[in-house]
C-alpha cells in the first residue's frame, strides 16, 4: 500500500508523455479526468500511506505531474495567451 502513490505517479507521467507524442488513448474528456484526478489521488496517496522517502517521491512526483498538467496550462491561457 506504501508503493501505491508511486505506481500513480509513473502512471500519470507515462499518461501524459504518450499524449504529449499525439498517442490518443483516450477520448478528450476522459484523458482531462485522468489529468486531473490522477495527480491529486497520488498526493492523497502519499500523505495517507507512505513515509520517508516514499513519500518524499510520490509528493514530489505528483505534484510536478499537477503543475505541468494542470497549473502551466491554466496560468499560461489565462494570463499570458488570452488573445487569439
């Protein structure tokens, strides 16, 4: 169970690498879900479960997968390309 947040974390980052290489999976909304959920069920993970450096991996990982994934995006469309 302590491993758990670290096999999410290397699913996220596998997940969004393939969609980075235009691999589709997934239809649209269901890869903005996993997107968004999956980061933020691996740092629940790992401050539930795991200790040490366990959790050190899985926060660190999870929360790098949650900034490139979600926060980039939003931060750049919202204040820096807001014009067409």
């Amino acid at each position: 169970m302590k491993h758990l947040s670290i096999y999410v974390f290397i699913f996220n980052l596998l997940f969004y690498s393939l969609t980075l290489f235009n691999i589709d999976l997934v239809s649209g909304i269901v890869w903005r879900s996993v997107l968004i959920t999956g980061p933020i069920i691996g740092i629940i993970l790992a401050l539930l479960y795991s200790k040490g450096k366990l959790k050190v991996i899985g926060l660190s990982g999870n929360l790098f997968v949650f900034v490139i994934a979600i926060l980039l995006p939003y931060i750049v469309t919202t204040f820096i390309w807001n014009r067409p």
